[in-house]
C-alpha cells in the first residue's frame, strides 16, 4: 500500500496515458534519483513535476497537429482553387494572326 504522500507510477502512467517507462525514464529529469519500477512510488510533488511535464509535452503535440492539419487543408483549398480556375490561352504568334486572317 502506498502512503498518503506518494503515488504509484502504474497509476500515474494509466492517468496521464502514457507508457511507465516514459515516466521512469523521466524520474531524474524531475529530481527522482533512485531506480524506480512500474510498481514503485513516488512522491506526489515529484508526480506533480511528471504530470506538468507530460501534459505540456502532450498540449505542444496537440497544437503541432492541428497546424499541421490547418497547413494541409490550407494546402488543399489552393489547389482546388486552381483547378478551378479557367485556364488561359496564350494569343496566337503574330505570324499565325497574319495567315489566319488572310484566310478569313
């Protein structure tokens, strides 16, 4: 059982969605500097580092698909638009003008 203070890193894992081991490997980054298992604890101010870092981790994730998605849709209208668009037809040599009209 853990103590009142502490919070196992499964469970962390399971609320952040993400693997244990990102979280384990993590640990030193956030000041844990024993060797942790999936089933150890630890202290929930260091949870609250973990936490903050995955889920700022997990926001910028976030906001590069959805510019990205921005980007391609933007991508794809242009070329809709073009497609779109009528094509221009170049006005005939001057030398083709002259012989068509002496036809005319």
């Amino acid at each position: 059982m853990t103590e009142p203070n502490q919070i196992r890193i499964n469970e962390l894992a399971r609320e952040l969605e993400v693997k244990a081991k990102a979280i384990i490997d993590y640990l030193p980054e956030a000041g844990v500097t024993e060797k942790k298992t999936h089933s150890s604890s630890i202290d929930v101010s260091a949870a609250v580092i973990v936490r903050k870092h995955f889920r700022d981790a997990a926001d910028a994730e976030a906001a590069a698909e959805e510019k990205l998605l921005r980007t391609r849709s933007q991508k794809e209208s242009a070329a809709k638009a073009a497609r779109m668009k009528p094509a221009v037809v170049a006005p005939p040599p001057p030398l083709l003008r002259f012989l068509r009209n002496l036809l005319l």
